[in-house]
C-alpha cells in the first residue's frame, strides 16, 4: 500500500496518517524526496482502510500496487494456467465445451445425449442435479440420483462431468461424482461455499456473478484459490443490464478483459447468456473469436418440454453444427475444437 501526501502537507498530518496505519496494524515507512512525502506499507490493504486514509487531511492519493485479487492475478502468475483433468486439458490448444441438459429429467434421457454429446465433439457433460430457481415451486432436480446418472452416462461415453452445487454440506458428496464442482452465479458471493469447494480440491468452475463487477468475479476466484485449489476455470454467463430483449447480456467483452488480468481459463456461457435458443451459435461463434478457452451449452432433444430452461436449450443436431462452425473460427486463431 502506498500513500502520497500533498505537496502542501504539514509534520503534523503527515504524524497523524502515519498513526492511523499503525492503527490498523500496518508497518508504513516515510520516505522524502523532492516531490514529496509518501508512506510505503508492505502488503495491501482492503477498501475500508484505503477509504479512511483517503479521507485524512494532507493525503494527496492512496492505493494497493496489486489489484484487489492476488493468486488469479496475471502478475502473479504470467503463463496461462491450464487444468488437466484425465485426458483433458482446459486453457490448452484444443477448446473445452460441456454440452448437456440444464436439468437432469430422467435416466433415459441424459444417457441418450451423453452419446449424442460425444458423437458431436464435446469433452464433458453438464447437467444440474440440484436446480436454484427463483420459484420454490419451480422443479429443484433430482438430487443424488440425478447424480449417479451423469456419472454412469459421462463414463460410459469418455466424459467429464461438471454439475453445480448449491450448499456446503453437499460438496463432499458431490465430488464423487463430478469432475469439476460448478459455482453458480447466484453463488458466486457465497463465501463459505466458495472456500468448501477450494478446500475440496476438485477443479472449480465459477460463473460470474449476474452484478458482479470483474474484480469482484476474479476476487471470488481467490476465496477458492486461497484455499490451496488453484484448478479454478472462469464463466462468463451474462450479467444483467437494461436490455430486455435478452435473458441476459453475455459480455463477450469480459473474455479479452479477462485474459489480460488473469491467467485463469475462461468459458462462455451462451445459453443462459442470452436466453435464446437461437441466440446460441452467433454467441459461441462470437466468444471463441474474443479467445475463450471453451463453452457451456445447454441441449435437449425436446426443449419444448424441458423442465427448466427449454427456451435456450438447442437441440442435438444443432450441437453438430455448433461445433463445426466453432472450429472454423477456432482454427483461424490457431486453437481447435
């Protein structure tokens, strides 16, 4: 933490600034020169303390040589993480897309896009098993056995599985049958349940709060990181904006935003970033050109008779396409599907 004084500043300011960091338990050092006075600290300090030394007279600016996030930090870490999980890599070469039904409704069913998921191209099945909707009323899924049927349809085609988890005492349960513990974006300030799945140790895949700032989404990165699991892969799924034509507002800006702040892998979510099925193949088209490291997309073989999400879930024939589009451009950037 750094703190400049004004050019004008008085011994006694300058005392009564240097107080206050002792005061939250900081070790400042003066340091005079021609252009002025400023209080070096080592560390940084949360915006609580930076609001009230910036507030005490004499103080020019005050600030943290690092963002406020840490370990997800490119200047941290300069090389691109990449998280191998079996025989799959996600931040590599080749792009990591999850394909599968928003909702697990029956056996049959996801055993039947698993098969039409991995004939298509995909790497892993996505699937919810425990559903956070607005309504209580709402399906809420199939719980444990919703999970035991992604496992043994995941495994019967070669594929990962990345499934959400909405509550602490479910993470341990959980990842015995999931490859990647799935933070939601209704999750992504639940603090307890972002340090539980870091204690985990299964790779984690946060989903950009609907709000949530970058900062405050790569910050909730480090709840999990700090825990010692460094397997974290970004989503961006859209955040809420004013535009009502659209579910959400997929900020494919946030990708290359992302990139340059971090060297965590990042996803796009085109489904629920839109809300619309046809919405689905421009958005993933449009966030592997920005340099996303793969995507999330809901399928169905029935969307209009879905339980939860029809209205965005594509159907299994226009996964094939989606894929073949997508490496085209993939292709061009020099990476593949």
């Amino acid at each position: 933490m750094y703190v400049v004084m004004d050019t004008n500043v008085t011994d006694k300011q300058v005392d009564t600034v240097l107080g206050a960091l002792h005061h939250f338990g900081l070790a400042p050092r003066r340091e005079d020169s021609e252009d002025g006075v400023v209080l070096n600290t080592d560390g940084d300090s949360p915006r609580e303390i930076l609001g009230s030394i910036r507030a005490m007279p004499g103080v020019l600016q005050a600030g943290n040589l690092w963002p406020p996030y840490r370990l997800p930090a490119r200047r941290h870490q300069a090389a691109d993480t990449q998280i191998r999980i079996g025989p799959v890599t996600i931040g590599g070469e080749r792009l990591a897309i999850f394909a599968g039904p928003c909702s697990v409704e029956n056996e049959e069913m996801v055993y039947a896009l698993a098969r039409q998921v991995k004939a298509a191209g995909a790497v892993g099945l996505r699937g919810g098993a425990f559903k956070p909707r607005t309504s209580p009323y709402s399906f809420q899924g199939l719980g444990q056995s919703a999970l035991k049927t992604l496992r043994g349809a995941a495994d019967e085609n070669g594929l990962l599985v990345i499934t959400e988890v909405l509550d602490t005492r479910h993470v341990e349960m959980m990842t015995q049958y999931a490859d990647i513990l799935q933070v939601g974006s209704r999750s992504m300030e639940n603090y307890p349940l972002l340090r539980e799945v870091g204690r985990s140790g299964k790779p984690a895949m946060l989903k950009r709060g609907r709000s949530a700032t970058i900062e405050e989404w790569l910050q909730a990165a480090e709840y999990i990181m700090v825990e010692g699991n460094n397997n974290v892969i970004l989503c961006e799924r859209g955040i809420r904006t004013f535009e009502g034509l659209t579910r959400n507002t997929l900020d494919i800006s946030a990708i290359p935003v992302v990139k340059a702040l971090s060297h965590l892998p990042i996803l796009a979510d085109p489904s629920h970033g839109t809300g619309l099925r046809d919405k689905v193949l421009p958005m993933s088209r449009a966030a592997v050109a920005a340099g996303a490291d793969g995507l999330l997309i809901e399928v169905h073989a029935q969307p209009d008779q879905a339980l939860s999400d029809g209205a965005q879930s594509i159907r299994p024939e226009q996964l094939i396409r989606l894929m073949t589009e997508v490496d085209g451009i993939a292709k061009v950037i020099g990476r593949r599907c």
